[in-house]
C-alpha cells in the first residue's frame, strides 16, 4: 500500500499554518484559502471551511463581517487570545521537533 505522505504531514500542519497566517492580520476565507493553495497546503476552498469552523469550535477564532467593496458583505476571521496561545505552544514545539525529524530521516549519505 502506498501513502500519501505529503498529504499526511499537510493534514498535521494546515490548521496551524491557518493560524499563522491570522496572526498577522485577519482575513476572510478567499484570501486564507489562496495563500493555502500557493504554499501547496490545500487543494481547494471547499476543504477550509471545515477546517475554520474547527477552529472556530475550539475557541481559537472568532469571525466579523465587515462590507466589500467589490460585492456582498465578507465575513473575516481573526485570532482569539486562546488561538494566540496555542499559535505561540505550537511555535515553541515545531523548531525543536523538525530538528529532531531531519535529523533522523535526512538524507542518506552519498
């Protein structure tokens, strides 16, 4: 059996890159789905509203709407001080962690 390994290790990462990019500044889920969708971290927008509705149930995003210029009325989404938090534990852990990873399955020696 074959695993899509890409696929498995954006699973365990795309809610904290959401949360990164919402701590630089809020964002409604156009944008939050392209910038995803540049880094290669999602295939479409049908998969973030799940994702954003997750965290919105855990306390780590609130949404406002506020008027287009360009059309209907967007609905933003921004950092609640319990998604800082947790932006920030994440932080602390992943440098560490991904040192760890390389180091064990980085490339073979040639």
């Amino acid at each position: 059996m074959t695993v899509d390994v890409g696929a498995q290790m954006r699973k365990g990462v795309v809610e904290y890159c959401v949360l990164g990019l919402l701590g630089r500044e809020p964002m409604y889920g156009w944008q939050l789905a392209e910038a995803l969708s540049e880094a290669g971290l999602i295939a479409s927008i049908g998969t973030l509203y799940p994702l954003l509705g997750r965290l919105r149930d855990n306390g780590w995003v609130s949404t406002f709407d506020l008027p287009s210029e360009s059309g209907p009325v967007r609905k933003y989404y921004r950092l609640t001080d319990a998604g800082t938090a947790q932006l920030a534990r994440f932080r602390a852990q992943w440098t560490p962690f991904a040192r760890v990873v390389t180091g064990l399955v980085g490339e073979e020696n040639a």
